[in-house]
C-alpha cells in the first residue's frame, strides 16, 4: 500500500484510513492465509488446534461465537475454505461451516464447492450456491452482501468479517483492468497491481456505506494482510525493491500491513511501532466491544486496545509463531522474534535488520551478552509453547 511507501500501486482509500486512524509498523501473521485465519478467529496459536490445511476443527470458539452470544448480528463474506478438504459437492469435510463458526449470515467462496473466486464465480449465501453469476465478479458480489447486511442491521450492534478473495492468484483482469477480458485463462501477475487498486476500491465502497449509514463513529474499521505477498510479485517501495515470499518465514512471507480506523475514537495520523501478532486481534475486538473473554478458553495474545486509545497498553516483547500448514512440501518451523532478532527452534539466530532474506544464521558465540540472554528468554518461549 502507497501508506506504506509503495510506489508501485495506489492506494487512496486505504490511505485515507491510515491518514484519519492509526497505522502498525511491526504486524505479523504465518505465512499462509489458512493458518492465519484460524489463528486470528480463535486467538490461539497453531500448534493447539490447526490441523490440516483449508480446515477450522470443528468445535473451536471463534470471534463470530463471542460476538453471537453478546448479542451481534453476525456475518462472514468472502473466502472461507475453512470446511475441509474439498472431495465432492456433498463432502463437508473435517472442518466447521459459516453457520457452526458463529456467523447469522454468509456469502462465501470455497465452503462446499471450489471453483472460481473472481470471475463466474463458485458462491455460497446462507447454504444455498447462487446462480446466474456467469460474468460476474466475486469480489463485487461480497462488497454488495456486505453492504447489504450492514443497511440492514445499522440499528442493531453488528460485527463482519471479510477475508477477502483478493488479492490472490490466478493474477486475473478485474473489472477495472484495461485488458477487459474476464476468462479465468488469461493469468498473469502484471494483473496484481490491478488486484491491489480494486481491493482498495471496495474498501472505499464499504467506508462510504458506512458513512451513508451515519455508522462511521460507532464502527471499528481494521484492515490486516493474512501472508506475504507472493512470490512472483516483485514491488518497489520508496528505499527498496521487495519480492514477495509467501509461503515462507521470513520477513517478506510473514511482516503485513495493519491500519485500525475508529472514526472520533482513534487519533488522525498515529503511528505504533509495537509487535503485534494474529493473536492479539480477538482480545482486542472483545475490549473494543466490553465483551468479558470465556473463563473456559485459551487465549495466547493480549489486547493492543490501549495503543488504539494512545495509551501505552502491554506491549509485547515477542512475536511468536508455529508453521506446520500441511500443505506443499513445507516442514515444521517454530520461530520467536523482536523486531531485530529471531531464533528458530532449530537452533538458528537471524539477524532480521542485516540479513532479512536470513541466508547467513548468526553465532551464538557472537552475540554480545545482552542478545544471548535475550536468546535464551527466546529459547524459554519455544520450550513453553507445546
């Protein structure tokens, strides 16, 4: 995002969001969008209940619970992928649906059936596939459920969660794309800058709505990458060229873009360079909304609700991630890390500031004795998260 120093796509409605709210420099998710997404709905780390990819376990207390029974209308649009394995029209898989997840409403891609997420899209409404969308675009179909939604319950309290189908592969035209041509063949990653645009197009759409509501001061906006970009895309930002590397754990694969934006709540033009992980966001949604967390459940983050307020809060000191997506050729890896140093349950030490692509590991015995210590408060963090 141009917010962020991007000089490769624009992005005005987003910046508009950071300009007007608070914008994260150090937010941190896996390095894949469904561990991710199953870390930021359950507020626990993988290693407790992510068990295959493309799945939520069934039974697991989502944000979509917590806002239900507090009393919300609920609603979750765009990508799920969160049922299991797809083998079959009628298969539903190990995972949970929409409506086991907390959600009154949905309008969803990949539930039961696969397909395509951009254009003639594969959609689900509240458990029925819609029909007649040949030369539709399912981006616009999720902004338009959206919006709806909120019209609809603008007099009650509401909470939406929208993984967003874009910006992923297949790099195809958007609506917006000066090559109008909409089949899913014509694929190639010169049309990830139109993807970027168009995200922030609806963005603005979902603002405006909200200000056409008059909900802009009672509504919390939060926007969050789920992964690296990926890695055929090569961006320029104003101090460096940057590849992406989705899939992996390093900087590029894991370090997202987080803008918060609470219209007369949250200061204009803040920014906050304290580590946040994926979490934090459920402990801070529910301060946000005065929802006491479940007794019964755990919970690894803690809430970044004072920083939004200006205050200092309980800044974490670590970020701390377990990535075992079950899904490629990818092996285990558990890593803990500041914004300067990280160590690998294996054993090695980066030096994220020096070595970001984190091809030369660094000695132990070459730490000063500051660093070794905090390596071993790191090595502490890694024993204790099992």
């Amino acid at each position: 995002m141009s917010c962020y120093g991007s000089k490769s796509y624009s992005t005005p409605e987003l910046d508009e969001l950071a300009k007007t709210g608070i914008i994260f420099e150090h937010c941190y998710s896996t390095p894949l969008c469904t561990p991710t997404r199953v870390q930021l709905m359950t507020g626990k780390y993988n290693f407790r209940n992510y068990t295959e990819f493309g799945s939520l376990p069934k039974g697991e207390f989502t944000f979509g619970h917590l806002f239900q029974q507090a009393g919300y209308k609920t609603c979750v649009a765009g990508k799920w992928q969160l049922a299991g394995r797809i083998k079959g029209a009628n298969y539903r898989g190990r995972g949970t649906l929409p409506e086991e997840a907390g959600f009154d409403e949905h309008c969803l891609w990949q539930v039961l059936d696969r397909g395509s997420r951009f254009w003639n899209p594969i959609i689900q409404q509240n458990g029925e596939l819609k029909t007649n969308l040949k030369g539709k675009y399912g981006p616009d179909i999720f902004c338009e459920y959206i919006n709806d939604f909120v019209s609809r319950n603008k007099s009650k309290p509401f909470f939406v969660y929208f993984p967003m189908a874009l910006t992923h592969n297949p790099f195809v035209p958007t609506p917006d794309s000066k090559d109008k041509s909409r089949g899913v063949k014509k694929r190639d990653p010169k049309y990830f800058k139109d993807m970027v645009e168009y995200t922030d197009k609806i963005v603005g759409k979902i603002v405006q709505n909200l200000e056409k509501q008059e909900l802009r001061e009672n509504t919390l906006l939060i926007f969050v990458g789920d992964n690296g970009t990926n890695k055929q895309i090569v961006s320029q930002t104003v101090t460096q060229t940057v590849r992406g590397d989705k899939g992996e754990t390093t900087d590029a694969g894991t370090h997202v873009p987080l803008i918060m934006n609470w219209k007369g709540k949250i200061s204009s033009d803040k920014s906050c360079s304290d580590l946040i992980d994926f979490t934090d966001f459920f402990p801070t949604l529910a301060g946000a909304a005065q929802i006491a967390l479940p007794e019964n459940e755990i919970f690894d983050g803690r809430s970044f609700l004072p920083q939004i307020n200006g205050e200092k809060g309980n800044p974490r000191e670590w970020v701390f991630c377990h990535y075992d997506p079950k899904w490629g050729n990818r092996t285990l890896k558990r890593y803990v890390h500041d914004k300067k140093w990280k160590l690998y349950h294996d054993g090695r030490i980066i030096n994220l500031v020096n070595d970001p692509l984190e091809k030369h590991p660094v000695s132990f015995d070459n730490l000063d004795e500051n660093t070794k210590n905090k390596m071993k408060r790191f090595q502490d963090v890694l024993d204790k998260m099992k």
